[in-house]
C-alpha cells in the first residue's frame, strides 16, 4: 500500500491540550499585556495634560474589547456546535493574529492625529469577537478530549493557559522595564510584546487543522439559528447562574491583571516591580489551576469552586490593607501570590463546572455565552471601575470592596446551580459524572 494513503494516526492527548492551550493563552496573552502596558499606551494614543485622565481613556478602551465579546461568544459558539469545534478553533486564532499585529504597527496619536485612537479600538474589537469565541470551543474541546477521571485536570489548562500567558506578557515586561530608558518604552518598546503574538498564530493555525472533532453528527443542529434558539427557550436560568458565577471569578481575575497599573500609579513603585507582581501572579495561578483541576476529579467540581473562592473573599481586603500599610515591596508581591492560590484554585473549577448544565448539542454556545457576558460586564469594566473608585475616594483599598461584592455574588450563584440526578439527565449531560 502507498504510504501516502495511510490514515494519519490520531494526535496524542498532549497534543491535544497544547493545540487547545496554545490559542487560549494568544487570546489572554493580548489581553494581559495591553492591561500590562495600558499606562504607555495611553500616552501614545490619548495624550493629556492630565495623567490619571490618559491612563483613564487607556484602559476604557482595554473595555472596549469587551463589547465584541458577546458577539464572538454568539456567533463562533454556534457556529463550534453546528459545524464542530475544531474549525471554531481555526478561526479564532487568525482573528488573535490580526488584532494583535494591529496594535503592534499602529502609528500614534502624534503621527496621525485622532485616526490613532479610532484604529485602536478597532483593533480591541478584533481581539474581543476572537476572545469571546476562542473560550468556548478550546475548553469544550479540553473537557470532551479528556480521559475518564480526568475531565477537572484537562478543562483545568484553560486557566492554567491564561496565567501562562500572563508569565510571558510579565517577562517581556521586566526584560523591557529593565533594558529599556522610559522615553524609549514609551516610544516604540510597548510594540515588541504585541509583535511578537503575531508569531504563534501560524503554529496554532497547523497544529490545530490536524485536531479530530469531538461533536458528534447526532449531536448537531441542523442550523447555527437553531442553536441559538434551543439555548433561549430551554437554557435562559442557567446562562443567567453561570454569568453571576463568572462575574466574581474575572473581576478577581482582572484584579491580578490591574496589579501592574496599581503598582505604579497608586503605590508608586517602579514599572519592573509592577511587571514582577504579573509575573508571580500567573507562574503561581498556572500551577493552581491544575492543583484545582486535580482537586476536582478527586473531590467534586463544585466543592473546589465554592471553598478557595471563600477563603478569597475573606482575606482580600485585610491583605491589601497590610501591603498599603506595611509600604513594602516584598510584601507586595508575597500578598499577590498568596492571594493567587485559592483563586485559581476555584476559578478553575468554575470554568469546569459550568459545562455541566448543558448538553452537548449546545455546550459550547452556552459556555460561550455565559463566559463572555460574565466577562464583558464585569472584567471588562473591572479596570474602569478600579481606576475611577480610587480617584473619586483617594483611598487606596476602596476599590476592593467592589472585588469582595461581586465575589460573594460569585459564591451565591455556584451554589444554586443544580445538575439533575437521574439517568435520564445524565444521559443528557454526559459530564454528569464530574460530581
């Protein structure tokens, strides 16, 4: 027989996570490091005389990529339960590529005036449709591909991707704050990071063309529409559940992210001891997310997302409080990783623990859609809100209180979910046995 007529060998689980891992990590990786570098983009691109009102336009524009995020949580998650997940997942990463590579050449407001600002914007728009798309399809395919008894740990990779994207965005950053003067960060050495995302797309785009599709022919609808619609008239209480548990899970998420800006505007510490807080923050959070995924499979996927996002709740504001008060860098960071652990811990099963409610059939929208409303109403006004409670305070640990809220919040929602018990539900929800 011809060898070019042998079937190609199915890919191996490894290969399979890191195909699901690389994108989702290029999505958040051009998130992390705009939030990273929000305070020299915003006087690239919204120059004024006052600081606090630059850094303000900067970051409500990181907003910005928020609001197609519902868009590309609609449209690409039904288009992943009509046609399959794995073309879902082709699509997404070129839209990353483009919006990142955007950013990274666009020239600034002083070269070209107002057009500057406006380019800007539509490139977070590009990121944010491939954002709120990216998400669905890559954790649905990382639970479906996963081996009995270890559906937690593979879903896990989704949070544990997002804080290694962080690792790099804060790598580049201290490399940067470190090699670079302050006029040449602010002039051309914020790009690097965005250029360099551009590379990961090619390697995403091949590895994951030769992923086997997880959506079974019976499974699927017969149209996008009909997706769309079978989620509304059947699923609308548990959309509504899984935003308000997202809602305390990004904010608290973003508040890792804003520790960069925190550092330097209102603690006033030096821009690489800003970029160290990321860096520690995600090298911590990639671990426990996985020790969250392992905890998960062994003691149930709920238990893992209500204890640590407890223990985050109650230990948020007096931890800030101390790194206010103490004045200490060390502490600073020691805080930041602490607070990391129990964190990753919870979000990482919350973002397992709501595929549960739905059927295959439509997972990947409901997923979808619930994560990036979750997302765009609350992580993506999170910095907005942040920045604008400390100016209008003067109080350094206002704004955490607004973390602590919507994290209570978070904790109510989880425990209302409810998965039904018979056979019957479990033959209709077959991650029933993540219980």
């Amino acid at each position: 027989m011809d060898g070019s007529t042998l079937p190609r060998p199915p890919p191996s689980q490894g290969v399979r996570v890191f195909a699901a891992v690389l994108g989702n990590a290029l999505e958040f990786y051009d998130f992390t490091v705009y939030a990273a570098f929000a305070v020299m983009i915003g006087r690239a691109f919204f120059p004024a005389t006052d600081g606090s009102i630059s850094l303000l336009l900067s970051v409500a524009t990181f907003g910005v990529g928020f609001v197609a995020r519902p868009l590309g949580g609609i449209v690409i998650g039904a288009y992943a339960d009509r046609y399959g997940r794995k073309p879902a997942m082709t699509l997404t990463i070129l839209l990353m590529a483009a919006g990142s590579g955007m950013i990274g050449i666009l020239p600034s407001y002083a070269q070209i005036g107002i057009v500057a600002p406006i380019l800007l914007v539509v490139a977070r728009l590009i990121q944010g449709f491939s954002a709120g798309g990216e998400m669905g399809p890559a954790t649905t395919y990382l639970i479906e591909t996963a081996p009995p008894g270890r559906k937690c740990l593979f879903g896990a990779w989704q949070l544990a991707s997002q804080n290694a994207s962080g690792i790099i965005s804060g790598a580049l950053g201290i490399v940067l704050a470190l090699t670079l003067s302050q006029q040449e960060t602010d002039g051309w050495g914020w790009r690097i990071p965005f250029l360099l995302g551009i590379l990961i797309a090619p390697v995403g785009f091949f590895i994951r063309r030769r992923l086997d599709e997880t959506l079974a022919a019976e499974d699927a609808h017969e149209s996008m529409s009909a997706v769309l619609s079978d989620v509304v008239r059947r699923h609308s209480v548990q959309i509504l559940l899984c935003i308000l548990v997202v809602s305390g899970v990004t904010i608290t998420q973003y508040f890792f992210i804003y520790t960069t800006t925190y550092a330097i505007t209102t603690l006033h510490y030096g821009a690489a001891i800003g970029m160290a807080a990321n860096l520690i923050a995600s090298s911590i959070g990639t671990c426990a997310a996985l020790l969250g995924g392992l905890c998960a499979d062994r003691w149930g996927v709920k238990a893992v997302t209500l204890v640590p996002r407890l223990v985050v709740t109650l230990m948020l504001y007096p931890a800030i409080q101390l790194v206010v008060s103490s004045e200490s860098r060390v502490v600073f960071l020691v805080v930041v990783g602490a607070l990391m652990i129990p964190h990753a811990m919870s979000g990482a099963a919350g973002i397992i623990l709501i595929p549960r409610i739905f059927p295959a059939a439509i997972r990947t929208t409901g997923l979808s859609i619930a994560y990036a409303l979750g997302v765009t109403l609350f992580g993506g006004t999170a910095q907005v809100v942040f920045t604008w409670i400390i100016a209008e305070t003067g109080n350094k640990l206002s704004w955490v209180w607004y973390i602590v809220l919507m994290s209570v919040v978070s904790f109510c929602a989880t425990l209302a979910i409810r998965v039904p018990p018979d056979a019957a539900a479990r033959k209709l929800h077959p991650l029933a046995e993540l219980s």
